[in-house]
C-alpha cells in the first residue's frame, strides 16, 4: 500500500485524547513533553493538528482567542511543531496557513524563535518586539518589598479580571479564571485597598513559570515576583518584555539568566492592544 503524501493529509482539531501524542512530539523536536501546558492550551484554546499514518502526529499548533465569544479581537498561535522526520517538507508552512485562514479577520500573535521566523515573514507576520527568556534560581539577599502582595482569594477574581482586561486590552476571562486550578500560586499586590498587579507561578517540567505578569509598574513587579519565588523550592523560568530593561537587569542581578530571545510577531495589527508598560510577562509564550 502507498503511503500518503503529506499535502493529502487532513488537518483536524486537536483535544485532549491527544495531549500524549503533543507531548511526544515535543519530545521529538528537543523540547519538554510539557503537558500540563498541553493540557491548559487545548482546554483554554484550539489545537490543530495533522495525523502521521504511522502513528502519531506529523505537526500540531495552538491558537488561543481573547475577546467576545464568536468575534475574538485577538488569537495567540503557539507550539507549533513538526516531527523531525517530516521537517523542512512544507507541513509547517501548510498548518499556518489553514490556522490563519480560519481565523479570518483576527489580528493574531506569535513569539518566534530564530528558525521559525522566516516562515512567519513569509506568511506575512510583522515582528513588533522582543521577549527574553530568563531561568534561574532567584537569589532574594533580604530582599524587603515595600509593596504589600498575599495569595489572591476567590474574592479578588472580579478585580483581576478587570485589571488585566485593562492591561492586556482584551478580554481573558476564560483564561484566567483557570488560572487557580492551573497554576501552584497566584498571588496580588495592593495599595490602600485596591489590587495593583497580580502574578502567577504554575509547574512545568522542573521549573516555576512565572506568567501572567501584570503590575502598575516596575517595584510592583518585583515584589511579585520576589514574593512567588520565596514559595517555591524550583527554578523560575518567565519571558520579560525587553523594553523592561530594569527588571531584567534586576532578575540578572538575583540568579536569573538569559536562555533565549524569541520575536513577538503580529499579523493584521501593527502593535498589541493594552498598556505594555504594565505588562511585563505573558501567561506562557504559547498563549500570550
């Protein structure tokens, strides 16, 4: 029996019975299986994939929405993967176009690494900006914020919600709302009452990913962080805005180096909605 040629392979939503099949095809490209981040993208967003005939998946994607339901002003694309052995084929190429195709209108986000670039140029992405990648164990040398931050309750949800729809110039509700049962800590910060930024750390693989990051400005960040890191035993792994330059010498400065600096890309929109200065670390790349 012959075997079908890549281009007449289906492309097909994705759900959780494939988290497996995700997380080996991570493996496969070098990456962590990660599938507790799996598992939040293809509850929270889409999957697309494509099925290899040998079992398995050839390539596979995320595509996260934000906005009114049935009309997202916003979609974030992330993992997007081929299988080794089908690299450099054109599958990659062909599973954006159809996620993008089926988007429509939506302005859309991506972060790039160096390899993957290209093809989102080709496809017509604009890189709009930069986010480094920095991992380590934070160092807090007696550290002593002068903002006050506690672990969030249920009844901070509303004033989340409506600060990071401010900051990130969407709506995220779907989002955040599974971010107590998806991430080990969640944590606010607050002045005279009032919520003034809020952090999340959730596991992946031997690290904490600190993510989302949304704070009124640059010391409300750090007492976030510094308050998340002193609860945890593991590394911290978060993705900085470059354009926050002092809070990524500050990080630098307490054990925390660079892993790597990806291209955050748009298409359809010039920039990203919200204020940027208030936001200083995405919930993952993946998913903006």
């Amino acid at each position: 029996m012959s075997t079908p040629s890549l281009a007449s392979l289906p492309i097909r939503r994705l759900t959780l019975r494939d988290l497996t099949a995700c997380a080996d095809l991570s493996e496969d490209r070098g990456w962590p299986r990660e599938e507790h981040k799996w598992g939040f993208l293809l509850t929270a967003g889409k999957g697309y994939g494509i099925d290899d005939p040998s079992g398995g998946l050839v390539s596979a994607c995320t595509v996260t929405e934000y906005g009114p339901h049935g009309r997202p002003s916003l979609a974030a694309i992330g993992m997007v993967l081929v299988a080794q052995r089908h690299a450099r084929q054109g599958v990659g190429r062909r599973l954006m176009r159809h996620v993008v195709n089926s988007l429509g209108p939506t302005p859309l986000t991506l972060h790039a690494t160096l390899y993957g670039r290209p093809l989102y140029e080709e496809l017509g992405f604009k890189s709009t900006g930069r986010a480094e990648m920095v991992r380590g164990r934070f160092v807090a040398d007696g550290l002593t914020p002068s903002i006050a931050t506690r672990a969030a309750t249920a009844e901070d949800l509303t004033a989340i919600l409506r600060l990071d729809e401010e900051v990130f110039g969407t709506d995220r509700t779907h989002i955040i709302t599974r971010l107590p049962a998806f991430a080990d800590q969640l944590r606010v910060a607050e002045e005279d009452g009032r919520l003034i930024g809020y952090a999340a750390a959730w596991p992946n693989m031997d690290t904490h990913v600190v993510g989302p990051l949304i704070a009124r400005d640059t010391e409300t960040a750090k007492a976030l962080l510094t308050s998340l890191a002193a609860r945890t035993a593991r590394p911290l792994r978060t993705d900085i805005d470059v354009r926050h330059e002092e809070l990524l010498a500050w990080v630098k400065g307490h054990g925390l180096t660079c892993l790597s600096t990806n291209a955050v890309m748009t298409y359809g929109v010039t920039e990203l909605p919200g204020v940027w200065q208030r936001r200083f670390a995405p919930l993952t790349v993946a998913a903006g």
